[in-house]
C-alpha cells in the first residue's frame, strides 16, 4: 500500500499500536512519509479518522484501519484515510 497526505497538510502519516479511542491506542508509534510504499497485512474497524480540509486534504472519513510492516517487532496499523485508493486495497485484505 502506498500512503497520501491527500494534497495538502503534513507529508508525514503516523502509524498506531491500536485501533481503539483509549489513550494507548491515539499515541503514534511509527511515521511513514506520503508517498512511501509498505506491506499491508488485514484490515479491521476502529475509531473514525476524519481528513482535515482545513489543511486543503481532500474530504475522508474511514473508520477501517489497515495493519502493515513498518517498524520490526512493533504492531502498527495505518487509518485508511490517508491510504492511496484505500477502497481497492480494502477489498483484497483479509479481516484482522
């Protein structure tokens, strides 16, 4: 899969040990620069990521999270929202 900061804010996507709201789950644990490419592993649904227009990023909301290999021995799991054509990859992944 291959990240995208959607035209607009930071070129830097940050990657999540979990998928839920609590605190540990929202402290990123890894950054993968817009453009990178890594291997995605299962999909599963978490809490909703909403892009930020503001920052001139295209409109996307996504509460599917991806895991992929990024960092060894560190689990990470990238929001969808800022996946280049998410829908497409979503529907080649296994679920989690």
């Amino acid at each position: 899969m291959v990240f995208d900061n959607l035209s607009g804010g930071s070129t830097i996507i940050k990657v999540y040990p979990g998928v839920s709201a609590s605190p540990g789950d929202t402290k990123y644990n890894g950054t993968f620069n817009s453009g990178e490419n890594v291997t995605a592993i299962c999909k599963t649904k978490g809490r909703r990521v909403m892009s930020d227009p503001q920052l001139g990023e295209l409109a996307r909301t996504s509460d599917y999270w991806i895991r992929v290999i990024g960092t060894p021995n560190t689990v990470q799991y990238a929001t969808a929202v800022y996946v280049k054509d998410s829908d497409t990859l979503l529907a080649k992944l296994p679920d989690c």
